[in-house]
C-alpha cells in the first residue's frame, strides 16, 4: 500500500476571460499552503470538456488538512480567489495506492 494521504479535489468553474489572473491567484496562495507541514503536494489542472479549474491536494492526514482549512491562511487563500471562481465543489478521500507508470519515470 502507498503512504497513506488524504485527498481534496476542488472542482472550480471560473468565470469567463479571467483564467490568468485566477492562475497566478492560485500560484501565489498555493506556494504557502507548501509551507504547511501538512501538505504533502498540490496540483491544478483544467477540464477539457468543461473549462472548469480542478486542484487536488494532499495532505498527511484528514487532520493536518481540517486544521489547514480553519485557519487564517486557508480563509486569506480562499478571498484571493473569489472575485474569479463561479462556484465550487470539494470531494474528500483516502488515497490507498499510487502506482508510477514508465512514462513518469525519472
């Protein structure tokens, strides 16, 4: 079995022609919720079909996120990105394995 992590996918629709500054919000914001001891990674994509935003972050534990998301800097993080996101919506899970295909590799 792989580390054991927890998982939280945001899915964001973001409101029309304002996807490079929502990006450089995030950026911004995601580079200190890399400083919490809690994180163990982040990522940001975009749907195909949809356009919409999606950020997965994982975390040591169920814990270290709930104590990452009431405090200050999660609540700071969230503002800097309201004037972009539509809506959201947050699914919450336990990562069981984690498999390294060849093409990511060294």
């Amino acid at each position: 079995m792989a580390e054991e992590l927890y998982r939280v996918t945001l899915r964001m629709p973001i409101r029309p022609g304002m996807e490079k500054e929502f990006q450089e919000a995030w950026l911004a914001g995601a580079a200190r919720i890399a400083d919490d001891p809690g994180n163990a990674g982040q990522e940001l994509s975009r749907g195909e079909g949809d356009g919409a935003y999606y950020v997965v972050s994982d975390w040591v534990s169920k814990e270290a996120f709930l104590a990452y998301e009431r405090g200050t800097s999660h609540q700071e993080h969230r503002r800097s990105l309201a004037p972009y996101r539509c809506e959201g919506e947050m699914t919450t899970m336990h990562l069981l394995h984690r498999l390294t295909g060849k093409g990511g590799a060294g």
